[in-house]
C-alpha cells in the first residue's frame, strides 16, 4: 500500500472511523498511565524533614560592639626660638628706605601717525610724449561684434592722431584690443576697462578705458555732433532670433489657463478646490505641460530671443582712465621701452667695427729706401 491509496482509505467512512478509533485508543492509554502515576504518589509515605544538628547549626544571634569616644586634643604649637642679640660697640648700619614705586604709565591713546621709517616714494617721471587723463580717442571697428557671441573681442582703429603740447603721442592707424559686454536693456553693447595699444612699429601698451558710442549730426558727410554722442557703449541694431516666440508664449498661456478653468471644482470649509475626478485628469495634465512649457518660452526669450550686433566700421571713441606716457610702450614681451631700442640699435650702427688687438701686433710694409 503507497502513501495515495492510504490517504483515499482514510477519506471513506469506514477509514474516518478507523482514524477515530485510534485516536480515542491513544487518549484513553494517555489518561489511564497519568491516572496510575498520580495515585502512586498519592499512596507514597510522607517525607519528614531531618532534624537539625545542634553541634553545628546555632541560631542566629545579633551582637553589638560600642566603644567609647575619645575627645580629639591637637599637640600644642612648638614655640619658635627667640634670636639671641649680639651686643657690639660697631654702628649699626640702617637700610636706606626703598624708594615708592613709580606709577605705571598708561599708553596714549590711539592715533593715527605717519611712518617715518618708510622710504618716499618716488614721483614718477614722465616723458616728453604723454597726454593726460580723460583723451577721447576716435576709433572705428574692425570686425562685427554681437552679443550672440560675447567673447568676440573688440578690435578697432584710431582714425586721428592724438597730439599733445604740440607732440604727437599716438598716431593714427595705430590698433585698439578691448573685449565686449551684453548691455541688452539699452540695445547697446558694453566694453571692459582693460585695452590694448598696438602702434604699427609693434610697440604694446595696456591701458585702461571704455567704448563711448559717436553718433553725427548729418550721417552723410558725417560731420557735427548727435544727441547721444559720447554715451556709454557702442550702439547697435537688436535682432530677434525668433519673431514667433512671443506667439508661442501667448498661445501657452492661453491653454494654460483655459485647462484651469474648464476643471471642476468643489466647495470645502477651506475654499474651492480642484474635484478628484476622471475629467479633471486630462485637463490638470494639460495645465502641467503647457505651464512648463510657457516658462521655458519665457526663458529663451530672455536668454536667446534678443541680441545686439554692432558691424564694422562704427565710429566710437575710448575714454582713456589714465594718463598716456608713450615712454611705457614695450616691443612684445620684451621690457626694452621702444625708445631706447632705437637709440641702442642707431648706436651700433654708427660705431666701427673694432680691431681685434689680441690677435698680435699690427703688420707694416717695410719702406725701402735707395
């Protein structure tokens, strides 16, 4: 017989009451071993307990021990023996008195004083060719010049010759170097203070100054003054880099708060509030994107929408923040002024070249005589 066809025996009637039978057999041999077991006990001799050994169990007994108190007496101090004077006919030399202690001097209070250790510097000393503060240097652009592209860097010309106490100090045609800054709120294009002069015989020079825009009178022949000639930054043409934008963010606009309103509402104690609904589901969606997408809108808008390009050829000035010394120009990298190169080099040219003495003494032709 397999396990199967004991659980199916099991299943029947007959089996149910052979499973029952068993059972019943064992709970009956259970009670009746627990009954036998219980009734011996009951039918075991009490057990006394044995007697205490007198020689070596003694009752517990409690004692206490008092001593008498004795009243503390500190030995009493020791006596310091008295110095024995000495008599002697000698004088007796007596101290001088110490003289009081000076009170302390307090500081003076605090002041401000010039260092006197510190050397004088120097007064800088100027060249014949200089101009002063505040030049207006005319100037035209090279290359075109955007916002789009804010690292393009500004490079221009100087149409006039900047003289000064009757000494040319820059001559026309020399290169201006400047970088660009967005200026969009006034459609204008800033500059940075750093500049760079580069004369056409390769002299450098850094300065310091800002782009001011020149604007004629009569932009034909280019002559007089305009109503915002000298005002800061170059003026330029605004471009828009998408004419549909501004479209584009109405029409997200309008969706978005179109969506807001075709969507159920219901009354609390706190107000009207969006209803949780299938209906609403599509339009809160709609609302979502169309919200993102309008603040994404409005961001191109202020990042790319607009930009500011100034072409070539603009006529502008550069307010120099310094004084112009020509003596501070430099030859590339080198710290030879461009002056003193010139007098080294014309210098070299003048001078013959040397005899060299080390290589013996001079040869002569001998004169024959008749």
């Amino acid at each position: 017989m397999n396990p199967r066809s004991l659980l199916n025996f099991l299943k029947t009637r007959t089996g149910k009451l052979l499973l029952f039978g068993l059972i019943l057999a064992a709970g009956l041999l259970l009670f009746g071993e627990a009954r036998k077991k219980s009734v011996a006990e009951a039918d075991a001799p009490p057990v006394r307990p044995l007697a205490p050994d007198k020689g070596t169990n003694h009752p517990q007994l409690v004692q206490t021990v008092q001593r008498g108190m004795e009243v503390f007496r500190p030995p009493p101090p020791k006596a310091e023996p008295k110095p024995v004077p000495v008599v002697t006919n000698a004088p007796v030399a007596v101290a001088p008195p110490k003289p009081a202690p000076e009170p302390p001097v307090l500081p003076p209070p605090i002041s401000l004083f010039a260092d006197s250790t510190r050397p004088e510097i120097e007064a800088k000393k100027l060249s014949s060719d200089y101009a002063p503060f505040g030049r207006l240097i005319p100037c035209e652009t090279v290359i075109t010049v955007d916002s789009a592209s804010i690292r393009t860097p500004i490079i221009g010309l100087i149409t006039e010759d900047i003289y000064h106490a009757g000494r040319l100090v820059i001559p026309a045609g020399t290169e201006v170097h400047g970088t660009a800054q967005s200026d969009r709120t006034r459609e204008r294009l800033a500059s940075g203070t750093s500049w760079t002069l580069v004369w056409q015989t390769g002299e450098e020079m850094q300065l310091r100054g800002i782009a001011l825009d020149r604007e004629f009178a009569s932009s034909t022949n280019q002559g007089g003054w305009g109503i915002t000639d000298g005002s800061a930054g170059l003026r330029g043409r605004l471009i828009k880099s998408d004419d549909l934008a501004e479209i584009k963010l109405f029409a997200a606009t309008f969706l978005t708060g179109a969506a807001g309103a075709l969507t159920e509402k219901e009354q609390t104690i706190f107000g009207s509030i969006d209803s949780r609904s299938l209906n609403n589901a599509p339009f809160k969606g709609a609302d979502k994107v169309l919200s993102v997408y309008a603040q994404r809108i409005f961001e191109s808008i202020q990042r790319d929408g607009f930009y500011v390009r100034v072409p070539s050829g603009k006529q502008f000035y550069l307010y120099v923040l310094q004084t112009i010394d020509r003596a501070e120009a430099r030859i590339g990298g080198s710290g030879v002024p461009f002056v003193q190169t010139n007098e080294i080099t014309n210098a070299e040219s003048l001078v013959p070249p040397a005899v060299n003495q080390a290589s013996g003494p001079r040869l002569t032709q001998p004169q024959i005589t008749p």
